[in-house]
C-alpha cells in the first residue's frame, strides 16, 4: 500500500518527462490510465485496408 493508494492518473503525454512521472506514480501506488497517441496515417492505412 503506497502513498498515492486510490488515486487515479489519466496520463496523455506523447514524451518522456512525462511518461518518466506517471511511472513513479503508478511505483507509489496510483492507478495509471494511459491513453496512447495513434498518428493520423496510422488510422487512415488501418481503415483503408479493412474496406
């Protein structure tokens, strides 16, 4: 049971400072929503393959 017990990080970062602190939040206890970056081109080659 660590200090930050109960406590919810929604973290939408793209860089690494960032990424760096949700990861010492989510080592003191807190519970880490990560919400991934998908490029554009990504999705735009995903969907037209399924077509």
């Amino acid at each position: 049971m660590g200090p930050m017990e109960g406590i919810r990080v929604l973290d939408l970062s793209k860089y690494g400072p960032s990424r760096y602190c949700s990861m010492i939040l989510g080592d003191l206890g807190a519970e880490v929503i990560v919400v991934e970056y998908l490029p554009v081109e990504m999705v735009r080659a995903t969907l037209f393959n399924r077509l």
